[in-house]
C-alpha cells in the first residue's frame, strides 16, 4: 500500500466506525438475539465477514506504522480469507432461501440480486487487488473498496429501524452512500491518475449494479419473472 495515501491514512477510522455502526445494525437481530433460531451458516457468515473489516483496519495500521513484514503476512491469510467469505455469503444465502412462500420467494429474489451485486463487486476488487500487487497505488485502492459493499446491509437495517420499518427503497440510500464516498475519494486522489481510474471502475460497478434496484426493477415484467426463476434455481441447489 502507498503510504502517503490519504486513503491509508483514513481507511482505519473509516472501517472502525463501519464496526461500530454494524454493531448497532445487528445488535437486537443478532448480536443480543436469541442464537437456538439462527443457524450455523449465519454465525459463519457473522464472524468471516467481521474479521474481513478487522483486516481493512489492520493492514493500514500495519503500513502506516511500519510493520511491512504483518501487512505481507496479512496480505497472505487474505487469500484464506477470501475464500471463507465467499463460503459464507453462498452458504447464508441459500439457507435464508429455504422453505419460503411465494411471495417469500419474491423478496429472497430482490435481496438475491443486491447480494449477487455486493458479492460479484467483492471478488472483482480483491481480485484486481491481488493482481496489482506490486503497485501500491492500484493495489491500495482496490483493496480498501473491498470493505464497501459491507455498507449496504449495515446502513439499511440502521435505516430501516429508524423508519419504524417503513417499506421504502433503502438502496437508494445505501448504494447512493458507497457512491458518494467513491466519488470523494476519487476527489482526494489528485496526483494518481491510475488511482482515480481504479476508483471509477469501482464507482462505475456500483452504479450499473445499483440502477436497476433504483429503477425498481421487480416491476419490470419478463425480465423481474427470469430473475425469479434464477433465484429459485439457486435456492433448489443442493447446497445446505
């Protein structure tokens, strides 16, 4: 990682307080709920997911105070890592899908393609991250936009508690933050132009995945009735 990367500098406290604050999100669902009702998958879903934003706050600390030979070591057990996340998403994904109604079915379809969004712009920063390895501006900045789409289900359970539950477009919201926070940290990247174009490419990721959750797209028609059956495909697979 570059450090004099003001992204390094600030992505601790960034991801720090993206802990924090999804302790607050998950506190009465999960963290102080009753865990006889949920099932394994969750918990592995919980705690990979957690060690991913410890990573994000430590390989920063680890550059900024020189600790090269921990950032290396940790850049390893990300691979590890990596994969475990993947596992979990899959795994509390089609668990979550089990033994649903269909109208039950509808609504895993639409959180379906949000995950499908997150996750696929996941893999696609980490991946870029390890093949820019050994240039620190491209490898710093795809590695940081790892931890961003962990702002979707963070920010709307927060949301959505302070509307009383209120059946609004939350993604607007939450994909709209991840935007604004790209394109800030497009604008403090003034003397990169390889680094604002990896930025952008992310940006860019989540816009194209974002629009149709904006445009509503379960109104859509024949193209909301494929996606239902893609959902019901995934969830029919024998995976759990």
């Amino acid at each position: 990682m570059n450090l004099d990367s003001p992204h390094v500098r600030w992505s601790p406290y960034f991801y720090g307080g993206l802990m924090a604050l999804a302790v607050a999100a998950f506190w009465p669902g999960y963290i102080a709920a009753p865990k006889v009702g949920l099932n394994g998958w969750t918990h592995f879903h919980a705690v990979t997911g957690a060690l991913w934003v410890v990573l994000l706050i430590a390989q920063p600390w680890a550059v900024r105070s020189g600790r090269r030979n921990v950032h290396a070591r940790l850049g390893r057990a990300s691979i590890l890592l990596f994969a475990l996340v993947i596992v979990g998403f899959v795994g509390l994904a089609h668990s979550s899908m089990q033994g649903k109604s269909p109208q039950g079915q509808a609504v895993d379809a639409y959180f379906f393609y949000i995950r499908i969004v997150l996750v696929v712009i996941f893999i696609g920063t980490y991946v870029m991250g390890i093949i820019n390895v050994r240039d620190p501006e491209l490898h710093s900045r795809y590695m940081l936009c790892t931890g961003l789409p962990l702002i979707d289900p963070v920010v709307h359970r927060l949301a959505q508690r302070s509307m009383g539950g209120a059946d609004l477009n939350y993604q607007l919201l939450t994909f709209g933050l991840a935007c604004a926070i790209l394109v800030a940290a497009i604008g403090s990247t003034r003397h990169s132009v390889a680094g604002r174009r990896a930025l952008g490419f992310v940006l860019l990721a989540f816009i194209v995945g974002g629009l149709p959750l904006a445009l509503d797209f379960y109104t859509w028609g024949a193209p909301w009735a494929y996606w239902k059956g893609v959902a019901r495909q995934f969830a029919a697979l024998p995976l759990t």
